[in-house]
C-alpha cells in the first residue's frame, strides 16, 4: 500500500480500481440535464391556488357561501390538482432529457495530493 492510499479503497471498491497501463483511465458516460422536481410540485401548487382564489373572489357565486369558506374548498382541490400536473411536467421533462442524453468520454484526472508531493 502507498503512503498516499487509505486503508479499503482501492482494493474494495470496483469503481474504483487502479489504474493499469501508463494512460489515464478512460471512461464513457452519459451526460444530460435533469429537472429537480420539488420546484415544479410548489409552482403547481402555488398555480392551484391561484386558480382557486380566481373562482373565489372573481366569478359570480352563490350569497348564501362565504367567499372565505369557497376558497378553502376550492384551494384544497386546486392545489392538489396543480402538484399532480407540475409532477407530470417534470416527467415528460425528464423523459424528453433521457432522449436528448449525450454521450461523452472522461479521463482521471491526477488528484491534487501528487502535485503537492512532488514540490
């Protein structure tokens, strides 16, 4: 074992095995852009209330409910409805991402430790 390797990693791990031959090691991957789905989840809901406070307080309603208690009910059924179809925008989002996957070849890079041992 070097004086630079700590105990278990390299022989351990399949990942991460030593590089043999006098080249960096070579590796193809799969390169694409993913979206984060809890931003489109919060914008959904926060569209479901918005459509809920439009048919609260701007369409014509009955005067025997109250404006207050029509938004409650209509923002829990709004909300709700607006996080299902931000999640299902975020998976064709991601489902068009996988199709437009690149693919890419990385090499190691030498770590940082070396160049400070060799000064």
């Amino acid at each position: 074992m070097s004086s630079h390797e700590t105990p278990g990693t390299a022989g351990t791990d399949p990942q991460r095995e030593p590089a043999t031959g006098s080249g960096p090691e070579r590796r193809e991957v799969t390169v694409r852009r993913a979206p984060k789905y809890v931003p489109f989840l919060i914008l959904g809901g926060l569209v479901g209330v918005a459509v809920a406070a439009i048919i609260a307080y701007a369409l014509p309603g009955d005067a025997s409910y109250d404006a207050g208690s029509v938004f409650g009910f209509f923002m829990v059924l709004c909300a709700a409805g607006g996080v299902i179809l931000g999640a299902i925008a975020a998976l064709v989002l991601d489902r068009v991402s996988v199709r437009r996957a690149q693919r890419a070849v990385v090499e190691s890079a030498p770590d940082g430790d070396d160049d400070e041992n060799r000064a």
